[in-house]
C-alpha cells in the first residue's frame, strides 16, 4: 500500500516555495521548536538552551567559549534565581573570552613569557610548576576548561612587538638662579634584551625593619575615622615615585597603588605606627624589585575595578598585561637563581596583596595561592629564614618582616585547604620556647594562639586523612583547649581601644583581637569532635561571645574588620539561624560599604552566606522534570513541622531538597573557590 502522504508530495511542491527542511518533518508539533533545550547534554548547555554534542570530558561548545562542561548537577541548578544568576555570569564570561581572543591580549603575553625564559635547569623551577592550569581556580566556574596553559610556547603577535627605547633624563640644581648642578643619564627600555641587574634588598633580619628613625615623624591615629581614616596619614610626597621606573601609562596605577592600596593593607602596623617604616621598604622594592613592580601594578588595576567600577577591555587588559609580565620577571629571576630575597618579597605580594583587593567572583586568569605559597616555602627553607629567627630574650621580639608574612598566611591558609602548615615544627618549637614570629604586630593576634592554630589544622589534617582514632581526636582537642585557656591573663579585659585623647591604644586593640581569634579558635577545634553540631550550647555560647567582643573593635571602612576575616568565618559558619551574630555582621558589612564586597572580607561574606542558604532553609521547589540526586530528596509528608510546610502547605508534584549540614570547605571545592581568608 502506497503512503498517500508520499504521493502527494510532489504537488504540493510544485505549487509552493521551497521550504527548509524543518517544513518536511511528519510531525506538526515540532515546527518551531529548532533550539528545544538540551535535556541529556552538560547542564551549561542545558542552562543556555543549546545543543550539546555530550563530549567528554568537555563539551566542544564549552571547551570553544572557555566554559566548566558540568555533567553532574551543580549546585546552581537548585532554584530559577540561581539558574539566572549563572547565565548572566556565563555572558559575562563568554564577553570576556571573545575580548582576549579579539585582542591577543592573553595568549600574547603568555607566549612572550614562555618564550626563551623557562629553562629546566635552575632547582627552583623545578619545585615551582609554572605549567600547571589554574584558569579555572580564582573563583569562577566556567574557565577550568579553558584550553590555553598557563605559558604556553609561541610568537609575539603584532601588538606585541620587541621594542627598545632610549630615555635620556637631565636634572639641574639652581640656587638664587644659579646653576650648580647638572646631572644626565640614559636609560634604556627593551622588551628583548637581557633583565638588567638591580641591587638587591636590605635583609630586614631582627629589629632593623622596625627602627625608631623610620617612623619617627608619624602622626598618631586619630579616633574619629570620618575626618582622618585609618590607615591615610599625610601624603607620600610625588618625588618618592617619581624615581619608579613605569611607563607613562602606568604612572596612574602606580599613584593610585601608593595613595590607596598602600595604606589600607596593613591597618595593624599603623595602629602600632610602623606603617612608615613598611611603606618605605615597599617603595624601595618598588624600584629595585621588577616582579613586585608588575605586581603592584596588577592589583591596583583590581583595586580600580573592585572600587570605582572600571568595566571594559581597557581595565582587564592592564590587569593581565602586569599579571604575567609579574611572572615573567618572576622567572627570569629564577633562573638566574639569585636574588632569593627578591622573589620571595615578589611572591608574598601575589598572595597577599591580591587576597587583599581581589573580587569574589573574579575570572581572569591567575595561578592559585597555594601554588605561590609551595615557591615560599621553598625559597624559605633556602634561604634558611626559619633557622635565622632563634630566641629572643625580649617579649615581642620581631623576626624578619618576610617571615612574619609567610607565618601569617602559612597558618591560616592551611586551615583553608585542611592541611598540616608547611613550618608547623617551627611554630610548634616557638610556641615552647616562647618565641615571637611578628604576628601580634602585623596582624593583631597574639602569636601564641596563632601557634595553637597551627596545631589545631595539624590536627583538622589528621582526622581528615584517617590517620587518628575518634579517640585520639577527642584526647587532643581537650588537650588544645587547656592549651588555649593558657594564653588567657588577668590583663585580657575587653575595652574600647581608644586613650582619652580619642586615638588608638595599640595594646588595647591587639588584646581585642586575639580574644576574638581565641574564641574563634575554640570553634574550630570543636568542629573536629564527631558528633559536632552547631546547635550545642557551648558553640552558641561562644559565637554570643565574639558578637559581644565585636563592640570593642572599630568598625566602618576605617576600622579593623577586615583584620577579622577568620575568626569572622568561624563564628558565621557554626552560627545559627537565630544568632545575633548573623545580624551584627550585616550591620557590620554594610558599614564598610564598597570595601566590603571585595577583597578577603568580601569572599568571606559571600562563602558564609551560601553556608547559610545551604545549612539552614530547603531549597526551592524543583521541577520532577528536573534530574536531581535522588539522596537529597523527600516527599512533602517527611518534611518536619518546625519547616511550617506539611501536606496541606506543599504544591502538589513539589519535592524538597532536604537540609544538610554543610561544612563551608566543602563549599569552596564544590565551587572551585580557591579563597585565601585572612
């Protein structure tokens, strides 16, 4: 039997237009529906209503706009808010993609770096990996696909090409319209020609760094932040940078560095008025140091577009151009392997500073902190700065600045990643012997509780590794927690930090903060304990206790907020939902205003909050076309009745997510959040 469909085709073709092939589909109903969303592909083509060719591990459509290809359900397919949310940050992402391969920009700079500098020859090229990807790991989601490694081998495109450059300088020195002085030199500018030498730092060992003469003319802090910041003494006079070599371009971002970003990354050495001294170091580096030029210069443009909401190619470009022309100086350095000292300045500044200023949700290319701090503790253990630091007979003694500062991030950073801190002998053997490393200076906790806190993540490593026992977990968390009552004295009164005069008693303020850190520490000792929960009322008992010492810590865009960024992090991740805490902190967010949606501040903030809507409420309702973990999911009759949903309450065809308790570094890695909160 003939298909009567069949034989009348031709006639109707004859008498009509060709149509396109859609026209000829037996079927009406799917007239129209060309671009009918992806239901078996990665969700991000799901999400973007495209075709998905369902390659593995990545898709060609994401692996062609530098997306995350996500076969297992993320977390932002949970509700239409965060589903819309993700699209407009894949815009953004794919706008950002097509500038860098409009303009060069980025496979320019990486080719000029790898090309001649990398050799395999000097050791610590080989202990720092410069090759591995970390598109994908400063906090986005979408570029851990982005098929461009970090240095790779190539030409200089064209906007990219070698030039050198004569700059002849002349100066003259009148007095009463006399000439007594004339001075002329030449500098030369190449992009191809060998690094020239500069003179090292001075070693800062001991106290040198922190001599009475560096600072002698610095002005004490004034209480009322509204007429004089915090951090914002008297300009630097304009001579001081006039002697950094930049290009004229990048003149602006380098007084916007030292006028704005200088002053605000260490507020406690200026409360303790020691500021100058660092200030000076860090412009002397400026000069002396190319690697930490290009990186200061980096993270002004950050500061620039986290602050004054610079968007464009123009702001990004300049962030990128100086980030890896960092690294390349970086490198060079490296393989001459010498000037320890100056990589080690270079490297700290990538951490901290951009800990310091960088967005939550920032997209640009970068290589990790925790890769930067593996080159620390090399360069460290080097150049022997540990060893150096031997006790001292007075109280406070400060060991070298660089030290300080890898103590610092090296204790905190591994309760990030829950791994054993890379000198926690050291800090263990100073803890005993009772030796200062610098940090109730730099950053306002007393060093003996910051000790503890390297033995508390010693601790966090253990238990996550399976290595100890419940037994043995519970037999050295009481053992810390007598540790931790030690460094209390009858002097740790909580009060407001300010003389009768309304400036800053340093003292006051140091003691303010490490009670805040030691509570904080308590928290985190007690979330190793199985069986943790939040709800026991001795943790609620101490995050009431840090609300309280809150009051006693300066707030607003001038206060030391940000110097609490971790204890911050522990009280609002095991808070409750009824907590007071929660509200103090809001308030206390807002008050810092802009400064509180960037830098470590800002992504703490952000992690605490998705550690709330995660641990406390369920989440939207799903759609059953919706393909989700089974294992999460209950039915409207098991909801408990303290949710206020029951039977009557839930849409029919609703499921639930069911509430989880969450740990907030599980949240980092289930985002690719390499969040350094400090």
């Amino acid at each position: 039997m003939v298909n009567p469909r069949t034989t009348t085709m031709p006639t109707t073709m004859t008498n009509e237009a060709p149509k396109p092939p859609a026209a000829t589909y037996s079927d009406s109903s799917d007239r129209g529906r060309l671009h009918k969303r992806s239901r078996s592909g990665c969700f991000t083509c799901r999400l973007r209503r495209k075709k998905c060719d369902e390659g593995h591990p990545s898709c060609s459509a994401c692996t062609n706009l530098c997306l995350k290809c996500e076969y297992k359900r993320p977390s932002w397919w949970g509700s239409a808010d965060q589903r819309r949310n993700q699209k407009e940050r894949i815009k953004i992402k794919i706008k950002q993609t097509k500038m860098m391969e409009r303009r060069g920009s980025l496979q320019g700079h990486m080719d000029r770096i790898r090309a001649g500098i990398i050799s395999a020859d000097s050791p610590l090229i080989a202990e720092y990996d410069f090759n591995r990807s970390s598109l994908g790991e400063a906090g986005d989601t979408f570029t851990s696909h982005l098929h461009t490694p970090a240095f790779p081998p190539g030409a200089y495109p064209p906007q990219y090409a070698p030039y050198e450059v004569d700059v002849r300088t002349e100066r003259q020195t009148f007095v009463n319209d006399i000439p007594l002085r004339h001075d002329s030199s030449v500098s030369t500018f190449s992009a191809m020609g060998p690094p020239q030498l500069h003179n090292t730092l001075p070693n800062y060992h001991g106290d040198d760094w922190l001599q009475e003469d560096c600072f002698r003319q610095t002005e004490p802090s004034s209480f009322n932040s509204t007429i004089i910041p915090q951090g914002y003494g008297p300009s630097l006079p304009y001579f001081q940078t006039t002697t950094i070599p930049v290009e004229d371009q990048d003149r602006p971002l380098l007084e916007h560095f030292v006028e704005h970003v200088l002053r605000m990354i260490f507020p406690i050495l200026e409360a303790h008025q020691q500021s100058a001294a660092r200030t000076k170091v860090i412009l002397s580096a400026l000069e002396t140091n190319k690697s930490y030029l290009h990186c200061c210069l980096s993270v002004s443009a950050i500061h620039l577009k986290s602050t004054v909401g610079l968007e464009g190619e123009q702001i990004d470009h300049d962030i990128m151009r100086h980030r890896y022309e960092a690294i390349s100086q970086l490198c060079q350095s490296l393989n001459r392997d010498t000037d320890h000292e100056n990589i080690l300045d270079a490297t700290l500044a990538m951490i901290f500073f951009h800990c310091s200023v960088g967005a939550p949700d920032d997209s640009l290319p970068d290589i990790p902190w925790s890769d930067h701090f593996q080159a620390v503790s090399s360069l460290v253990n080097r150049l022997e700065i540990s060893a150096a630091t031997v006790p001292q007979p007075k109280p406070h003694a400060v060991s070298p600045f660089s030290m300080s500062l890898t103590s610092w991030i090296d204790i905190l950073g591994a309760t990030m990643l829950g791994k054993t801190p890379q000198f926690a002998h050291t800090y263990r053997s100073k803890h005993l012997s009772g030796t200062s490393s610098g940090l109730r200076e730099l950053m306002g906790c007393d060093d003996r509780i910051m000790y503890l806190i390297s033995e508390i993540a010693c601790l966090d490593s253990l238990k996550s590794e399976g290595r100890i026992d419940e037994l043995t977990v519970c037999h050295h968390v009481s053992a810390l927690g007598t540790q931790l009552e030690h460094t209390e004295s009858a002097d740790d009164v909580l009060a407001h930090p300010y003389s009768v005069t309304g400036t800053i008693q340093p003292e006051q303020l140091t003691r303010n903060i490490s009670t805040i850190f030691r509570l904080a520490a308590r928290i985190y000792l007690c979330s190793l304990v199985p069986g943790f929960d939040r709800n026991e009322q001795s943790i609620v008992n101490l995050v009431s206790a840090i609300t309280n010492a809150l009051q006693f810590i300066p707030a607003g865009p001038f206060g030391f907020d940000r110097s609490l960024v971790w204890p911050l992090l522990m009280a609002a991740s095991f808070s409750t939902p009824v907590s007071s805490f929660r509200h103090v902190l809001a308030e206390r967010a807002a008050a810092l205003g802009e400064i509180g949606d960037f830098g470590a501040f800002g992504r703490m903030y952000r992690l605490v909050r998705e550690v709330w809507r995660l641990s406390d409420d369920p989440e939207p309702p799903l759609d059953d076309s919706d393909k989700y973990d089974s294992q999460y999911s209950v039915t409207k009759q098991e909801l408990p009745s303290s949710l206020g949903i029951g039977p009557s309450s839930a849409p029919t065809g609703v499921r639930y997510i069911k509430r989880q308790s969450v740990h907030w570094r599980d949240i980092m890695d289930r985002n690719g959040w390499r969040y350094l909160l400090m």
